[in-house]
C-alpha cells in the first residue's frame, strides 16, 4: 500500500472556493490501475490565524501505481485548471509519500 499526500495552505477566507474546486474536479481516480480511494481532509486553523490545513489523501496498491499516474493524461487533465481558481494559499502544496510497513 502507498498513500500520497499533498497539504495545502488555505489562506483563510478561502476555505469554501477550496472545497469547492475539489468538488467540482473532472476526476477519473477510480479508473487508473492501483487506485484504492480518495479524501479531502480539512484540519484546523493554524494558531497565526491565517491559513486553514487541508489534506488531499489518495491510497493506492502500490507505490509504483502511484507514479504511473503521475505520468498519465489522467493526471494531466485532472491538475490543467491547477492555479486559475480565486483560492488563495500561502506557498506551494507539500507533497508526503508513505509505503505501508505494518497494518491491516
């Protein structure tokens, strides 16, 4: 198992247009090799007052199913809106990789 994870942080104010551009995705997940399941997570306001901690969570089979995504034209059209959207965050998502060791 391979979990990918980007945190965003959503200047605050901009929580709903974020939400919004998630839900609104043209997105074919489920239809790539490996692909397990998706979440949006919303965290807490960060104690500055100024950003809200978002989570985007993909598990997939494997990690090498994971990369094959990011080289498809399934990950092409779902990121070709990236950057025109009237959310506004403070620096770039962080992307978090992690390769299951133990678990049901």
């Amino acid at each position: 198992m391979f979990v990918a994870m980007n945190r965003f942080k959503v200047k605050k104010g901009s929580e709903a247009e974020f939400e919004d551009v998630w839900k609104n995705r043209d997105s074919s997940l489920e239809t790539n090799p490996g692909f397990v399941s998706f979440a949006l997570l919303r965290g807490p306001e960060q104690e500055d007052n100024d950003h809200t901690l978002f989570a985007s969570h993909t598990i997939w089979e494997d990690r090498d199913d994971f990369i094959a995504w990011t080289k498809s034209q399934s990950f092409r059209d779902a990121h070709k809106n990236a950057g025109r959207n009237k959310v506004h965050y403070l620096g770039h998502p962080q992307f978090e990789g992690f390769t299951k060791v133990e678990g049901a």
